[in-house]
C-alpha cells in the first residue's frame, strides 16, 4: 500500500549507494504501478510508459533529497515524456501500420467488440483532444493524487487545481458527446 499522500516525505540519501538502492526500491514497491497506469493512459503504449517509469526510478537513484516522493516522480516522468516527443509521433506511424496490417487479416469481430472498441478509441480520442494541462491533471488525479501534488507536478497553484480539473472533466464530457454524434451521423450516412 503505498504512504498516505498528504505526508511530506523527505528521502535520506546521505548514506552509502547502497542505501540509495534500498530507497528506490521502496519508492519503485510504493509507486511503479499508480506511474505506469498514469504514464499508459497519457502515452496510449503500456511499453513506452514502462520505459519512462524506468528512467524516472533511475533518475530518483540520483537524486540527493526529495520532498513530496510522488510528485516529484510525477514531475520527471512528464518532463521525460515531453523530451521524448519526436519519437512519440515515429511510434504512433508504426502502431497506425501495425494496426492497419492486422485489419486487412483480421477476421471480422463480433458487432460488441466491435463497440466495445469504438467506445474506448473515442474516449481515448476525447482525452486526447483535451489540452495537455487539462489532460495531465484528469489523469492524475484519476492516479490518486492529491490538489498540492498535482499544482506541483504541473506548476500551478493549489487553488487553481480544482478549476483546471472541473473544466477538463466538462470538456471531455463535450468531446466525447462531439464524437459520438459524429459516428451516428457516419453511421447514419453509410446506411443511406
């Protein structure tokens, strides 16, 4: 389970490398899961966020000191997402192919797989079309972080937090109504 989040922590790492080793690890137990789930539903590639919740724990190896574990971890996570960016757009031409391959041998699925899929492709386009703060701060709060972990992983002040998150979550709640009368209208048009 991991620490209560409204604790401040402060990680000692004064002593030998191999007490650095023994904090990460308690910091990789306590928070790789809630970061990869975060960085999956961000990224839409469980490989790639497992890959830059690696290179977080190396980085938090590091670190000196740290206050706040579970923001800080948040804070350099995007920052590494967002140095990766360039390869974010090779990855998605590769997936589209892939995908696009595995259409044209696919056989055809039955109608609520079929849903079940366009359901989640729409929400996920939804989260997509959000702008990035509000997109960040949905999901991580969906993560279990709280209003000061979320102000400092996005730099924003506490107060402003609940704002952000309430216009995000009625911008979604928008897009995704948006799309789904656009697939009805597609769907309308195609059985003319």
């Amino acid at each position: 389970m991991a620490p209560s989040s409204s604790a401040v922590r402060s990680c000692d790492r004064s002593g030998s490398s191999g007490s650095r080793v023994h904090d990460v690890d308690r910091l990789f137990r306590a928070y790789n899961e809630m970061l990869v789930r975060y960085l999956t539903r961000r990224l839409g590639d469980r490989d790639w966020a497992e890959e830059v919740a690696q290179e977080t724990f190396v980085r938090a190896l590091r670190q000196e000191t740290m206050t706040n574990e579970r923001a800080w971890l948040f804070t350099v996570a995007n920052n590494l997402v967002r140095d990766e960016a360039r390869k974010d757009s090779r990855r998605r031409r590769h997936l589209t192919m892939l995908y696009e391959e595995e259409k044209e041998r696919a056989v055809e699925p039955e109608e609520t797989a079929m849903e079940r899929a366009q359901d989640a492709a729409m929400a996920r386009a939804a989260v997509d079309a959000l702008v990035e703060r509000d997109r960040l701060a949905l999901l991580m709060r969906e993560e279990g972080l709280d209003y000061s972990e979320i102000a400092s992983a996005l730099e924003l002040s506490v107060g402003s937090v609940g704002t952000t998150l309430a216009r995000a979550r009625r911008r979604l709640v928008e897009e995704y109504e948006r799309l789904q009368l656009e697939q009805r209208r597609r769907e309308g048009n195609a059985a003319s």
